[in-house]
C-alpha cells in the first residue's frame, strides 16, 4: 500500500533533490546531467542510494558526481486539524 504525499510527510519524509554528473558511454571526457526527486527521509537517504546503486549497475554511464539536497516540507509539530474559524473585529 502506498502512502499519500500528505501522510510521507507527516511520518517525516522530505522531498529530496539529487544532480547526477555523469559520463556520456561513448565520449568518456563529456559529462551530461540527470535529476531525480523523490521523497525520502534524512539523514540517512535510503531512496537516493537505492537509486544510486541502480545506475551503478544498470546504466552505462559512470557516475561523476552527485548534489543533492533535501527539504522536510512539514513536520507533525507543524499539522494541525482546524474544525473552525473564528473571526474577531
């Protein structure tokens, strides 16, 4: 069963951002990008790695280098379940 993003996030998921620098397979001196955005949890970025170690058994462009940054967009402390709204003068 798959969580909504809402539920991600509340649970403490982030959205995570990598920048993948990689060598073309046939023009080893020529670097191109990739860029992959998923929700995972920090610190330890178990999605990132997993993907990580995908392209390095998959995909026959060697990895340069990898930037990656990673935004909890809510927490729980943050969520609140507002049932009305009142507004004084």
């Amino acid at each position: 069963m798959t969580m909504s993003e809402t539920e991600m996030m509340l649970k403490g998921y982030g959205l995570t951002t990598a920048e993948m620098f990689y060598h073309m397979p046939d023009y080893a001196h020529v670097l191109n990008t990739f860029i992959w955005q998923d929700y995972d949890t920090a610190p330890d970025h178990p999605n990132l790695f997993k993907f990580i170690e995908f392209w390095q058994d998959e995909i026959e462009g060697p990895l340069h280098s990898v930037k990656f940054t990673h935004r909890k967009l809510i927490s729980p402390g943050e969520w609140r379940h507002v049932t009305g709204e009142f507004q004084v003068h």
